[in-house]
C-alpha cells in the first residue's frame, strides 16, 4: 500500500547511519542516493524509508502528530530495536509494553533529528 516515507534531517549523513544501522537486521539496504536524498529498504518493490534534507532549505523539523510506524516480528524484536535505537543515540518516548491487552505492544523513540518512531507488534 504504501510506496515510501520521507523524513527530514539536518545531517543526512548521521541520520542514514543511525537507520541503516537501526534497522539492517530487518534487511534495509541504501537503494538510491542523491545529494538531499537517501532511499532506504529491502527493496524497490516494498516500502522505504527516505531521508532527505528538505527541497525548502528550510531546517528539518518533526512534525506535531506524526510518527513512523516500525513492525519488526515480535515484541522480543520490539524491545530489542528500542534499547538499539536508544544506544545510536534516540530518546525514549515510552518504554516498551502492551499497549492494549492481547492486540497492541510498543514502544517509542525520538531519532536523531527528533522524529518520532514507533516499533510495534499486533498480538
């Protein structure tokens, strides 16, 4: 359903070496690299990730109410991409737990730039 994501930052450098890192055990690789933009996934045909230095010049901020969503397999997945994220630098949000009883568990994180993430599992 989707295509891709794009966030903004303010050092794509950094920021593209904190999710490759983040999320390599899922399969994410650099797809496509330009000079503001980085495309990041398994591949082409599923979902990406993009960073990118905003066409506006203007500085990157996160927005008020939006968060990337991250479903890695299984809430031990869950913990683990959250106590990851937080040694490559992010801020915790809310600690990892169940959310709603038997459906919903999560956990959440600030990235470099201060982009909200979200790692999560239905179940």
């Amino acid at each position: 359903m989707f295509s891709y994501v794009t966030l903004g930052s303010n050092d794509l450098d950094k920021s593209v070496a904190f999710y490759l890192e983040l999320l390599k055990e899922q399969g994410a690789k650099t797809l496509i690299k330009m000079d503001r933009i980085v495309f990041i996934g398994k591949s082409m045909q599923s979902p990406m990730l993009a960073i990118c230095i905003p066409y506006n010049k203007e500085p990157a901020t996160p927005g008020n109410g939006t968060m990337l969503s991250i479903a890695p397999g299984t809430k031990e997945k869950v913990d683990e991409l959250y106590h990851k994220a937080l040694a490559l630098g992010a801020s915790c949000e809310g600690a990892p737990g169940q959310r709603i009883e038997k459906t919903f568990y999560g956990a959440y994180v600030r990235d470099l730039d201060g982009n909200k993430l979200c790692f999560n599992h239905f179940g």
